[in-house]
C-alpha cells in the first residue's frame, strides 16, 4: 500500500471523477471546487473514500490530491502531475486506521523540535521556506517542495527567518489518535518548552478496506 501525492490542474467549470481508493485527501491550492453540494474554497481541504466527483469553479482550481492506493492514479482527462509517493506499512492499512489531513504553520525562525510521528505522512511546502534534517541528511524545501516521513525516524525542522512557513499534510495513524497530536518529542527537555507551531484539521477518515 502506498500513499501518493498529485498536484491536479482542473479547467473553469470541468467535472472530474477520481477513481475508487481506500482513503483520500484533497486540498484546495487555487480556484474552488464543489462536490456533493459541498463548496470548498481555496486553503481548505475535504477526506473521502471511494470514488469522488468534482466541478471546478469559474475561474478553474489546482488541487493537491493524496490517494491511499495499491496503484498509480495518474491517468486522467484533466492536467495531473504526480509530486511524490511513500508506503504505508501492511500493520498500519488497515480498519483501525485513518487518514487526516491537516496544515502545520511555523513563524518566521519557527521550529519542530526533534520528534517522531506514528505513522507515515507526505507533507508539501504552500508558503515560506523550511530545512528538514532527518537520519543524518538535511533538505531545504521552498512552495511546492514535498516530502515524505515515514514516521519513527526522528525529524527536526527549521523555518526561514524573514517569513511564516506552512505545510500540507495527509497522514495515516492509528484511530486512537483520532482529534489528537500524533507527535513525540525525542528529548524529554523538549515536552515541556513552548512549541511554535499551530495546526488546522482539515478532516478524517476511517480507511475503506
């Protein structure tokens, strides 16, 4: 099973049908979108199972779609690019698992103190700057930039200091986590410091298996 991350290019007023998958995310990067009498603007997002149909607004919309899947879904009648794809162990795709979709915003100089998740994501960069440094290798990532964390390896992230950054994410994590912070911090000195970051929940889902 893996997790895939596609950025979808969708014309003024065009229906699209993704196909079925176990789980899915979608997030609103420009334009808006509506399906099943749902509107859904630009910055926000919406999880689902199974087969989605959307309309594109009148201006159009660029979406960035998570499908939880055994198989690429990139063909299409509309422009899709796929950004980056991660697997998800067999232990974890499974009923007593889920799917959110949620944003994580840092101030400038902001930080994610050294942590792990349970349970594997892909984030992709909608503002700012941020370097990850993760089992001894350090990225930087500008708008657009996507990674994948497959969750027990521990991670620390730096923001720029001149501007706010955010990411996108869709992760799979066990329902016991459900409403709650999936988030550890390595160090124990770390638990009780300030964090910087803030978060908004888009949504979650069961997996559809």
């Amino acid at each position: 099973m893996e997790l895939h991350l596609y950025e979808d290019i969708i014309a003024a007023g065009q229906k699209v049908t993704f196909s079925d998958t176990v789980a899915r995310a979608i997030y609103v990067t420009a334009g808006t979108i509506s399906t099943d009498g749902q509107d859904v603007a630009c910055d926000d997002g919406l999880v689902a199972d199974g087969p989605v149909t959307l309309v594109a607004g009148p201006e159009g919309a660029s979406l960035w779609r998570w499908d939880l899947s055994d198989a690429d879904q990139t063909a299409s009648s509309h422009r899709v690019a796929h950004k980056l794809s991660g697997p998800v162990s067999k232990k974890l795709a499974n009923s007593d698992s889920f799917l959110r979709l949620d944003s994580v915003a840092f101030p400038p100089a902001g930080t994610a103190m050294l942590h792990t998740h349970q349970g594997p994501g892909i984030r992709c960069l909608r503002e700012g700057h941020v370097r990850i440094d993760t089992e001894g290798s350090s990225t930087s990532y500008g708008p657009g930039g996507a990674w994948f964390e497959g969750g027990p390896e521990p991670v620390f992230l730096q923001a720029v200091e001149d501007i706010p950054s955010r990411f996108i994410r869709a992760m799979v994590l066990p329902k016991t986590l459900l409403g709650k912070s999936s988030i550890h911090y390595v160090n124990e000195e770390d638990r009780a410091k300030p964090k910087s970051q803030s978060y908004r929940n888009f949504g979650e889902i069961g997996l559809a298996l």
